[in-house]
C-alpha cells in the first residue's frame, strides 16, 4: 500500500456505497492508512458491522443515494469533518431490460443513482478540498460504457458519463493539488454481482476480480491518470476498443441476456 494515503486524502474520506463489496475493500484500506470514515449505504446493519471491525474513527449515513433527502441527510453527518477523499462506489444496476420495457421512474432511478449522485457528490465536496488545495474523487465505473450492450443500455451509458466527467474533472482540479480518478471495473466478486448468478467456470463463464484488488489499484492509481481500466480488464477494454461498434455491443450484450437467463 502506498505511504502518502492519509497525509494526501486524509483525515476523513466518505464511501458512497460503503458496506460491501468494493467499497468494503476500500474501506478496509483506507482505515488500514489511518484515515477515518464516513461510511454511507441504505441498510443500517452492514455498515454498523463493517464499521465495528475498522481500527479508525467511523461515521455512518443511512440514506438512498437517489432519494431528494440525500445531501442533507449526508451534510447532517459530515458539515463539521474534513473530507479529504470522496469515493463514489454504489452504481450496480440489475436491471436487465430493454429501455423500453423499463417504466420511466426506474430509468430516472438509473440516472439518478449513477449520473446525478457522482455529480452532485463531486460537486460538495469537491468545492472544500479545492479551496485546500488538496484531497481526492475516485468515480467507480465500469467497462460496459466501452461497448454499451443492450438490456443494460442507460447502465452502460451512465459509465460513460462517469468515465468522461472523470476526465473533465481530473484536468479541473488539478491546478488546485485535488485528485480525480474514474475507475474502470469489470466482473468483480461482489454481493451484488453474485446475485445474478453468472457462471464461474465452463462455457459463458465470466472471470471476475476479487474486490480487494479493485479497491487497491484504485488507491494506487488515484492522482496518476484520470481514468485506470483495473488491470485484469485491460485486455478486454483493449478487445472492445478494437472491435467496430456493432460487434462491440454485441459481445457485450450476451452478458446482460446470462443475466437474465436467456
Ligand atoms: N461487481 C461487478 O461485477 C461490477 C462490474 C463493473 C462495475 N462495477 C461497479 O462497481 C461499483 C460497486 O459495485 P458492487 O458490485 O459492489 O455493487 P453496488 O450495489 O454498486 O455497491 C454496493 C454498495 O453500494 C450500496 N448501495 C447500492 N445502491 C445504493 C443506493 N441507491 N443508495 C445508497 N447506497 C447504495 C450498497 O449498500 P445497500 O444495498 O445497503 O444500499 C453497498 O454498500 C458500482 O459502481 C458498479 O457499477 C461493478
């Protein structure tokens, strides 16, 4: 792990999406640097357990990232801390349909959780950190927006807004010492992508990272480029990049029809 973590994005960070999976991991790194943390997800109980086993200074938020109550139910919390590294983690979408067949309340609900969330999370705390002339903004995305694929088309777009405001944002702010990465992950080996149940092993199986290792090349690339694809998905951001559009969103789209069981 790298030495300058806590004197970089230290004494607070805040986890949006901070009780499972990656944010879990980034949580037990970050706490392993010392830092304190705000801890935010819907479900008290996951986040008061993880919370219990951290050797650091913690803070729990129990809100719904796409609900109005969000700022002011995370303000409540933070307002009086030192926010030095925001990691906007939560954006797993299940989904699987097409646009069409999808009511218009859970597209806005997809926007709202991936699109507006990171923006307006950005936004709050990045001010602060601008004004101190340091601190950090990892983006959790994803490597469905090289391709797009149809049943996850808003999901995949999402992550493209995600990767591209990254890239906005890094150049921003780094006149002012503040960090921006939008972290490109691929299958990883969370509670939320086990649930759908894709194959590990024989035809069709998807290799999938562990967490751990996402949340870590996240901490050591943030402050190098805006945007790092994690390492076991490079060959396959450099096989969609390759590939012409149409058979790109075509590779791509089987796995949303595994994730419905086609
Ligand atoms: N896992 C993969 O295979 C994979 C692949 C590519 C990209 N990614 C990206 O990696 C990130 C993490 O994914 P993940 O698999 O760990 O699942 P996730 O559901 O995106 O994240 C899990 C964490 O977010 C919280 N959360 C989810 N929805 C929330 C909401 N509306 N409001 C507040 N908190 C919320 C969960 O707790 P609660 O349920 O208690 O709210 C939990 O702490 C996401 O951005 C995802 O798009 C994951």
């Amino acid at each position: 792990m790298r030495d300058d973590l806590k004197a970089k994005y230290g004494p607070w960070a805040l986890i949006a999406g901070g009780s499972e999976g990656i944010g879990e991991m980034f949580a037990r790194e970050l706490a392993a640097a010392g830092i304190n943390l705000v801890l935010l997800a819907r479900r008290a109980e996951p986040l008061q357990k993880l919370a219990a086993s951290l050797p650091v200074e913690t803070r729990i938020v129990t809100v719904d990232l796409t609900s109005e109550a969000m700022i002011d139910a995370i303000r409540a919390q933070t307002d009086d801390l030192e926010i030095g590294l925001l990691v906007y983690n939560a954006g797993v979408d299940n989904h699987a349909e097409d646009v069409l067949d999808r009511s218009m309340r859970s597209l806005r609900w997809s926007i709202d959780l991936t699109v507006i969330g990171q923006t307006l999370l950005a936004h709050h705390f990045g001010g602060p950190m601008r004004e101190r002339r340091r601190g950090g903004i990892i983006l959790v995305g994803s490597l469905l927006a090289y391709a797009g694929g149809g049943g996850m088309s808003v999901y995949a777009a999402a992550k493209a807004y995600c990767h591209t405001f990254a890239k906005g944002l890094w150049h921003e702010l780094k006149p002012y010492g503040v960090d921006v990465l939008g972290l490109v992950v691929s299958a990883t080996k969370t509670p939320a992508y086990l649930k759908f149940g894709l194959p590990e092993e024989g035809a069709g199986a998807i290799v999938a990272s562990e967490p751990a290792l996402v949340a870590r090349e996240g901490l050591e690339q943030l402050g190098r480029e805006p945007l790092w694809v994690v390492s076991e998905a490079q060959p396959m951001a450099a096989h969609l990049s390759s590939l012409p559009p149409a058979e790109a969103v075509a590779l791509v789209s089987g796995t949303a029809a595994a994730m419905r069981g086609d």
